[in-house]
C-alpha cells in the first residue's frame, strides 16, 4: 500500500470515527430529552402513555415555538422563563418542522428500547404501551434536570404535563394545526 493510499485510508477511518460519535452524541441527546418527558409525566400509577402520545408532546419540546401556536382555549404560552429563545426559534428544526412532523415510530422505538434495556423506563406501568420511568430513570432524569442545559427541557416537560396533558387525538390534531400555521406564515 502506498504511503498516499495508507493517509486517506487512515483520514477515511478518521472521518468514520467522528460520524460515529455524533450519531452516538445525538442519541443520547434524543435519549435524554424523551427520559426527562417520560418522567415529567411518570405519576404512582400512570406513565406518559403510548409511542403516539410521545411522539407528539416531543414534537411540543423539539419545536417549542409551536406551544403558543396551539389552538388551546385558553390560548396558552410558554412563561417567560420557558419562552424559546431566538437561537431556538432560528434552528434549522423550526424552519422545517413542518415536514419533518409525522409518524416517526421506529426512531422512537429505538430510543425507548435504549432507554428500556438500560433499566431507564418500563414499558409496563398500566399497559405495555404506558411508558414509565424506573427508580433508576427518576434518579437519572434527576441527574440531568441539576445540569443547565437540561433544566430548561425538564421545566418545559413539566408545563407540558401540567397544561397540555390531553389526549393523543387532541394534541395531535392541534399541533398539526398549528405547523400547517407555521407553514403558511412562516416562524
């Protein structure tokens, strides 16, 4: 092999290493984002309910700008101090939420079967579609709600809990409503 063939080798190794690590970044950033829903909405006998209902209420953390969007009556918003900032509003996620909104089950069977097989979540409180965390994912969500950057995720969670906890059909319906919003008038 020839000097030259060997260093692109070796970059092309490089590269592949890096994709690696921000795939794994990534889930785990997916990973901890949906734990800190689960819990938000983990009660003694209840969990957040099934794949559809938390595809939907992460959509409200993922697209936070959406939440005064909703057709709520009242005509809810986000406290000040919840309030998504202009990077958030701006982030490539909020320009094309719209059609990236939708059904996707299997990204999301992934991450709670991540956060299952680590002990995280259990899938069997009421149902086996109820999702609900764990000792160990109360105690891990806990973790992550003293860092800075996931507090904000986890008071977000806990407002969606305490203002938004309606049924899947309902919340589903509003938040495509207001991304058809979203895409007629823009962010």
């Amino acid at each position: 092999m020839t000097p030259r063939r060997r260093a692109d080798n070796a970059a092309a190794l490089r590269r592949e290493h890096k994709s690696r690590i921000a795939v794994a970044d990534e889930d785990a950033y997916h990973q901890a984002r949906v734990l800190l829903l689960i819990d938000a909405f983990t009660k003694r006998t209840r969990g957040l309910g099934d794949i559809e209902r938390l595809i939907v209420l992460d959509s409200v953390l993922r697209f936070p700008w959406i939440l005064p969007r909703l057709p709520f009556k009242p005509r809810r918003a986000w406290p000040d101090r919840l309030a998504p900032d202009e990077r958030e509003v701006a982030a490539f996620d909020a320009r094309y939420a719209p059609a990236r909104y939708g059904p996707w089950t299997d990204r999301y069977e992934l991450i709670i079967r991540a956060l299952v097989g680590r002990g995280l979540v259990s899938d069997h409180a009421a149902s086996p579609e109820d999702f609900k965390t764990t000792t160990s994912g109360r105690r891990a969500a806990s973790q992550l709600t003293r860092l800075s950057e996931w507090s904000l995720q986890h008071d977000r969670a806990a407002y969606l809990y305490k203002h938004a906890n309606l049924a899947t059909r309902t919340l589903d319906e509003a938040v495509r409503q207001a991304l058809s919003l979203t895409a007629r008038e823009g962010v």
